[in-house]
C-alpha cells in the first residue's frame, strides 16, 4: 500500500516538476525601443550597448533563481509612429513584463500612454522634458530631468562672468522645448538677462538668419536647447559668422554626446553642458563599467551608455524582489529600488523620477572631448 502512495505521489509530482523546470528555462522577455537609424541614432547605439553590456552581466547570474533576460529591442528611428508600433508589437507579440526607452521625450509622450494603459513599467533612460512621469503610474525615468541640470550649468555660467543671454532652441521637440523654458525661467529666476529668443526646426541646416540678429546684441553667452545635430550646426555656423570665445555656448541634454565633438570639431570648443555622469569618475565601479564597455565594444560610453547600463540592473533587481516575471509586481518592486551603480547612488521618488540630483557636473568640450569645467 505504502509503495502504491509513494508511486501516486511521484507520478503526480513529476508533471509539476517538469513543468516548473520549463518554466525556469524559459527566459524573461524585457522590451526596448530605441532610435537605432537616423540622424538621432548615436543616442540609441549608446544606449542599446549600455543594456546589452548590463544584461551579459544579469544574465551570467540570473534572475528569480537563474531565468535569463532576453532583451528585444526595436527601432524607432525617432518617428513617433514608428515607435508605437513598436511598443504595440513588444507588448502584443512577444510578451515584454518592461520596456526600456524610448530614446526621445517626443516619444515617450506618445508611447506612454499605450504602454502606461497596459499596466507594463516603461523606464526612459534619456527622457529629461518635464511631464514625462507625469504620464502614468508605471512610467519611470532614470535620467535627471532638464529642470534638475539646468540650473547647475546656468550657474556655472555665471560665476564665469556671464550677464547676458540669448536662447535658441527647437520648437519641433519636445525635450528641447522643456529645456528652453527651464532656460528661460532659470534665467528669470538668477537674474540672467535675456536679450533674444530664436527658435529653428531640428532638422534645419541654416542658422544664420538667428544667429546675425543675436550677435547685434552681444550676449555674454547662447544657451542651446536641441538634438546634437541641430547643436553641432549652430555652433559651426556661430564660428563661421566671427563668435568667438568671448561668447559662452551653453548646451542642454541633447548636447551631452561625443557625436558633438564628431561633427563640430573646435566649433564645439568651449560649450558647457551639465551630466549626471563623467568618464573618469572616480570610483571602482565606474571604472570597471568603463573598461568593460572599452573592451567589448571598442570605444568609450557616454552619458547615454551609462544611464542605461544602469537601468537594466536596476529592472532585474526589480524582478528578482517582485519574485515573479509579473508586470505588476516588478511595477511595484522599482519603487522600492535603492541601488548603487555607475551614475552613484538611486532611488525612485513617489513620482517615480531619480531622487538624488547631488551627482551633477558640468562638462566643457576641448579638442572634440569632454572635460570638467574647472
């Protein structure tokens, strides 16, 4: 009788253990959308190395007892319906718990909502206009918003005898809009006096018209706010039409990429521009992160690189507290994140923006590189 029980009991337990050890090799479908083509491409590329670097490292652990992450990322190429699309297919077809991106706040305004309704976290890595988190309760952002560096680099700035201002900024994106009116009223709000406001499309080639009427003025400085092919084009423009270094360049977010130096060259000498991150940073863990990312992919990370290097860990250590590959759950799991990373210490606000903006530096461009403002 005995030896029949122990028999029942085995057959009935063996279904479940295959079962669950079907379930354990299965791996956990993370969605991403970036721009990978395109003129804004750089950024994407940055970022899809960053996550694909942190995933190697996730997945040589595991999660949840030692499940993988697969990562499906799709490109948007900066078009909005482009990357709904994407979304739609990541949440529909393949499944996703998350998703990280997109690469633009133009984005996210569109894609938010959708993702937002199906109650999937969605964490911008890039996505520093205002309103962002404001879309809904499960989208996260671990890039400091334009209204936290901002001010850091205006300041900056000013202690560098800049009085004066002018402001050009993209009236077709909404991130550069959000950087131009915390410009705007960070100027206001520090006494900076602005003397003209220019707008352009992003996808402009000709600047002269703005920049003649500003230099009638004489401004201390020109504060930019735009994607880092409109920025790179302005500033050659400006050297071509005699600004020189009496003239302080100051750049917004979109500025915050090698593809700057790339395409400007000694135009772009000069500009500042505030970060939550610098290269040589120093602390083990960001050494580490940056000599990893040197010998897999050939070349240094950026801004881009590191913020999203950092916020696949931080989904899998969500996941591995949420106890379960559940889009709800993991939701819930990233509000309680306290981690350490290359970008330093981080949290969630209730709101679901990064709590600390301590880690703010401001950069200059020298030789086509990024150094800190001494």
């Amino acid at each position: 009788m005995l030896r029949r029980t122990l028999l029942a009991t085995l057959l009935i337990a063996t279904p479940v253990l295959a079962q669950t050890s079907a379930v354990m090799a299965q791996p956990i479908p993370v969605g991403s959308v970036e721009i990978l083509s395109g003129p804004a491409a750089a950024y994407g590329i940055a970022i899809k190395s960053g996550m694909e670097l942190a995933l190697d490292e996730v997945n040589a652990k595991g999660v949840l007892g030692g499940r993988k992450i697969a990562l499906i990322v799709e490109d948007s190429a900066g078009q909005k319906d482009q990357g709904l699309n994407a979304a739609r297919k990541l949440i529909g077809r393949d499944k996703v718990i998350a998703i990280i991106g997109p690469t633009l706040s133009t984005e996210m305004f569109a894609i938010g909502p959708v993702v937002n309704e199906r109650k999937i976290p969605i964490i911008g890595t890039s996505t520093t206009a205002t309103g962002v988190t404001a879309i809904g309760d499960y989208v996260f952002r671990t890039s400091l918003p334009e209204s936290d560096v901002l001010p850091v680099t205006l300041k900056a700035a000013m202690a560098r005898g800049v009085k004066t201002i002018a402001l050009m900024y993209a009236n077709d994106e909404a991130f550069a809009k959000s950087g131009f009116e915390v410009m705007k009223a960070t100027a206001d709000k520090v006494g900076l006096k602005i003397v003209a406001i220019e707008t352009f499309g992003s996808k402009d080639s000709d600047f002269s018209a703005q920049l003649t009427k500003i230099k009638a003025l004489k401004p201390d400085a020109i504060g930019l706010s735009a994607l880092v092919e409109p920025t790179a084009g302005v500033l050659l423009q400006a050297r071509q039409l005699g600004f020189g270094k009496e003239t302080q360049f100051i750049g917004g977010n979109g500025a915050n990429s090698p593809k700057l130096g790339e395409i400007a060259g000694p135009a772009a000498d000069g500009l500042i521009v505030g970060s939550p991150w610098f290269i040589a940073k120093k602390d083990q863990v960001n050494a580490d992160f940056v000599a990893a990312f040197r010998a897999r992919f050939n070349k240094d990370p950026d801004q881009f690189a590191a913020q999203s290097y950092d916020a696949l860990k931080i989904l899998a250590a969500a996941i591995d507290r949420a106890g379960a590959a559940d889009s709800e759950k993991v939701r819930d799991a990233l509000l309680k994140t306290d981690y350490s990373g290359v970008m330093g210490a981080f949290q969630f606000t209730p709101g679901r923006d990064p709590a600390s903006t301590s880690g703010v530096v401001v950069l200059t461009m020298q030789g086509g590189k990024f150094v800190v403002l001494e």
